[in-house]
C-alpha cells in the first residue's frame, strides 16, 4: 500500500511566491501617507441617519467615508426557533453583503464570521431582561465596503437599537486601528487594512467606559497595543457623541 | 426619512414646513430639555425616595436612561416614555388583530406587539349562541368560526404570567371584520377614549380605532343586541336565515359604490394623518373627509402632495382655534 501512494498525482499547489508579493514590507522605517490624505490619527467623516427602514421597527444608516451600511432591527417579537420558555430575551444577528459592495464582484469572504462579532459587541449593551421569550432581529446589510466594515456596522447597528426603542445600557461605539510597520492608523480604508502588519477593533460603551469586545489579530508589541487602545477608546467616545447628537436631532425633527 | 416619502415642490416645502411650525409653537409642553437619550443623566432631586420606573437603570449612583425618549415624572416615579412606543396592552383595550394560526383550543392572532395574542374558544361565543361546555366537535369546528388571515376584533381580558396577551370576543360588537379595510398606523397616534367603535351615519361605515395601532374601517354591521332579541324576533330570525344563505352569493354586488368609495375615502385620510403624526380621532378624520370632498378631490388625489400639504394647514388651523376658545 505504501509503494502505491507515490504513483498518485501530486495535487496542484498554488507557486507560494504570488502570495508574498504583496506582504514585502513596503513600510519598514517609513511613514505611511494616507491616500485619502487624513492624519494618522484621524477618523473619517461620519454621516449617521436613523428611521432609513421604514417597515423595521428602528433603523439606521452610517456612511463613514466610502463605507456604508444599513442596518434595520425588528422586534421584539416572536420567533419559531425560541419554543422553550427563557427568562431572557434572544438577540438573532445577520451581516450580509450585497453583491455590488466591494470592487470585485461576489460574496465578501468574511460575512459570517461579521454575524456571531455583531452578536458579541452588542450583547454586552442589550437588557435582555427587558424582552423575555421574545426575539430581537439585527440584519445589517453592506451597501459598499471602503474598509473597517465592522466598526461601522456595530455603530450602525447600535443607533437602529435605540432607535427601535430597546433598552439599552448604553451606546456602544467601535473603531479599529491598523498597524503598518510603525505607523498606527485609525479607521483604515481597504487598502490600509490589505497591507496591515496587525489590526485592533474595540467596541465600548463610551458613557460606561467599558469595553464589550476587542479584537486583536496580526503581530502587536506591548507599548503598542496600549497606544493603540487608548487612540481607539478617545475615538470611541467621540463617536459616541456624534451618535447621541445624531439621535437627539431625530427626536427634535417635528413629530407630534 | 421616516413615512411616505412625497415629492413637493420648493411652495409646498414651505407650507408645509410652516403649518408644522406652528402646530410646534401651539404645543403645550415644549420641555425639550425633558428628552434623553440612552445613557444620559436624568437629574433627580433626592436621589434616594425616588422611584425608578421604566427605561431607567442604576449607575453609581446616578439615574441614567435606558431608552431615547421624554423624561416623565409623576411624584416619586421617574419614567422614560419612548417617542415611538411599541404597544403598551392593558387590560380592557379594544383590539384588532388577524389569525395566524388555529391551535388546540385557541386562534393565535398577530397584534402588532412583541407576542402574539391568544383568543381562548371559550371566550368566543359560539355561532348557535347557547352557552355550553365546549365539546371536541366545537374543537373540530374552530375553523368555521374563524379560520387563517381573517381579521378580528375583540378585547385584552389578561395577561399570562409571561407576558402573553389573552383576548376574549364574548359580545357581539366583537367578532370576524369582513368588508372593510384594514389598515395600520403607529399605536402612539391612537390615544385610549371611552369608545373605539364609531358608526359614521352620513358614510354608513363603521370605524374601529383599534388600541394596537390597527384600523378597521369598513361596511356598516347592524349589531343585534341578543338581551333583545327575544321570543318574538325568533320567527323574524328564522325568515332572516333563509334569507341570508341566498345573500351570502350575492354579497359582492350588495355593498352599494358608494359606501365602498366613503370606506376608501376614509381610509386614505387615516394614512395622509398617520404619516404626518397626528393623532387619530374620529372628528379629525372626518373632517379631512369633508375636506376632500369639498374640493371634490379623486380618492387617489388624497394621497398626493397637495392633499398633504392641505392637510398639514387644516390640522394647524384647527389647533390654533381650539387654543382660542380656551
């Protein structure tokens, strides 16, 4: 049996060398110009819109830069899948992107790894408690990816939350930072994020100062990871500013 | 963003934007340092003899809220009242709902809230009117009574111990909706009144302003009060059987043009109010009713950008003089 083994044709591996064309670090040493020109400690301009849905029961629109995203929430309400009796509410996450959202055509590879991410920052944020045996459904969907989608959904998902009137702990704000070589940037775009070296996403509620997830991937040094946190809690809690302000003016628009 | 979305030209724009400035002006209680939102504080004056009521949560010691809304304080109780509040059922509301499912026993009926609602068998009236034990043949027959999609009214009687919503339609007034429209509107704009079943005589429609945000308006139903119908009605009765199994095949051609043209009428005044945000009330609507006939307006018209505009005035108007006469 053994001898028979090297008569089967080998399988077809890709030449490795295409791969690490693109991961030569360009950046050892040198200063990263951003291309949309931001300093690197800057976030992009935000655009945030709730009541986009009107058939949900809340909903919200972010646009941060060339990222956009829709998220609507339904509920509470019922739910085939939840028969047995639960003293807490259950909260039902989908992220999906369309099919014009990024520059090639077809199913962005991490859309289902976004659902259960989603589902963890914002569980930490929603008293359950509040819906007993009933369903909260967030569906998120990507209208363009520009880079740093995550953040953006959970921000979006967060206003559709309260716009939908569930009870909420708090706001929950998120931005992610990249590292390439030596620089550290906020809010990357997509061509920031396919050349990082490592990348760190937190999603806090910024009144709380507490953090409900962080995600670290990529090769980080100590004294960077704490710089790199302390930049994304600052951002976080000035999103969260610009998000309460966006919802105070929607409440103030004329409605009897 | 939120409602139907009209295309104005820059004149209607600003009337509209006007009227809706002033009805702003004519509030009463423009506290708008009374609204939060989620996580901000609510300033309390003692905080340890207050009570902390819904949407509101601890942290260190402060109150801060748990929902975006408007601060209400009634004595000790502290409370955050949600702008576009889901339904809040209590018992005795007038509801309309339509079966999604025939279970053992029970219809199950969507209300437009978290849960769906529960209609027992035994609190529905049987269709012989005898008051008995419900057999397993009744079970069997639950159907014939109302079966999926139907449209229902009827009243909350309870609530289950998780939150479940009981109903009951022991009285005539309640029961299967059947020429009509429903129609459905946010339930903040349907404020809690002695009475949720109005008869438009000069229409000849009926209008149930259900508690849960849905609307029936539909065919004028001449409700037989059994306490009166006695021993001498019941040959009437049995004459108006035989009749009726005829007229059942000619209902389509029974409900005259006009009522159904009042009932479209009405309805489409119902949806111009609910995207502006007025409240719902029958004296609004049938003076937006008025309204489109006086200027001999299409039904289809009523949904147009002019009749909103118009609409918008009408409503401002009528606030402004109300204010007068106090």
């Amino acid at each position: 049996m053994a001898g028979k083994i090297s008569n089967t044709p080998a399988t077809y591996m890709p030449s490795p060398t295409s791969q690490n064309k693109k991961m030569s670090s360009i950046f050892t040493g040198s200063d990263w110009v951003r291309p949309d020109g931001r300093g690197p400690h800057q976030c992009r301009p935000s655009f945030l819109r709730t009541g986009a849905v009107n058939y949900a029961s809340g909903s919200a629109y972010a646009e941060f830069g060339n990222t956009k995203v829709i998220v609507s929430v339904f509920g509470p309400r019922e739910s085939k899948k939840a028969m047995m009796y639960s003293d807490m509410g259950r909260l039902n996450c989908n992220v999906s992107y369309t099919s014009f959202a990024t520059p090639i055509r077809g199913q962005a590879s991490e859309s289902k790894d976004l659902s259960s991410m989603l589902h963890k920052a914002l569980e930490g944020a929603i008293i359950l408690e509040s819906f007993p045996k009933t369903t909260v459904d967030v569906f998120a969907l990507v209208l363009e990816s520009g880079g740093s989608e995550l953040p953006v959904i959970i921000s979006c998902a967060s206003l559709a939350l309260a716009d939908a009137g569930i009870m909420l702990y708090d706001m929950v704000a998120s931005v992610s930072m990249s590292c390439l070589g030596k620089n550290l940037v906020i809010d990357p775009v997509s061509e920031e994020e396919s050349y990082q070296d490592g990348g760190l996403m937190i999603t806090c509620m910024p009144s709380r100062n507490e953090v409900t997830q962080m995600t670290v991937t990529g090769e980080w040094s100590t004294p960077k990871i704490h710089e790199a946190m302390q930049l994304c809690l600052d951002a976080c809690s000035k999103l969260g500013k610009i998000m309460r302000s966006c919802l105070k003016e929607a409440v103030t628009l004329p409605q009897e | 963003m939120r409602g139907l979305q009209l295309s104005l030209n820059k004149n209607q724009k600003l009337r509209v934007e006007r009227a809706l400035e002033q009805l702003e002006s004519l509030s009463l209680k423009s506290n708008s340092d009374a609204s939060v939102t989620v996580a901000d504080n609510i300033s309390v004056d003692c905080e340890d003899a207050i009570l902390k009521g819904h949407g509101t949560t601890e942290l260190d010691g402060r109150v801060v809220a748990t929902l975006c809304g408007v601060v209400e304080r009634v004595n000790k109780l502290v409370y955050v009242r949600a702008l576009r509040a889901r339904y809040k059922p209590e018992i005795g509301d007038i509801i309309v709902g339509r079966v999604i499912e025939v279970a053992p026993k029970r219809w199950r009926l969507e209300i437009n809230f978290s849960q769906d609602a529960v209609l027992m068998l035994s609190s529905m009236n049987l269709p012989d009117g005898i008051q008995r034990r419900r057999t397993a043949i009744d079970e069997l027959n639950m159907r014939s009574i109302f079966e999926e999609n139907d449209v229902i009214c009827a009243e909350v009687r309870g609530f289950q111990h998780d939150g479940c919503l009981h109903l009951q339609a022991r009285s005539q007034k309640y029961g299967k909706l059947e020429i009509g429209q429903l129609l459905t509107i946010p339930p903040y704009l349907v404020k809690k009144r002695k009475q949720h079943f109005h008869h438009l005589e000069q229409y000849g429609i009926d209008l149930i302003l259900g508690c849960n945000g849905y609307v029936w308006v539909g065919e004028h139903v001449e409700v037989k009060d059994p306490m009166l119908v006695d021993q001498s009605n019941k040959s009437e009765q049995q004459n108006a059987d035989s009749e009726n199994s005829m007229s059942a095949n000619e209902v389509e051609t029974c409900t005259p043009l006009e009522t159904r043209q009042n009932i479209c009428r009405t309805a489409n005044a119902i949806r111009v109010l609910s995207t502006l945000g007025f409240m719902i009330t029958v004296e609004v609507i049938t003076e937006i009713v008025n309204l489109s006939t006086s200027l001999n307006l299409d039904i289809h018209e009523m949904l147009g950008p002019e009749f909103y505009v118009l609409v918008a005035e009408k409503e401002a108007e009528r606030r402004s003089s109300l204010r007068k006469k106090r």
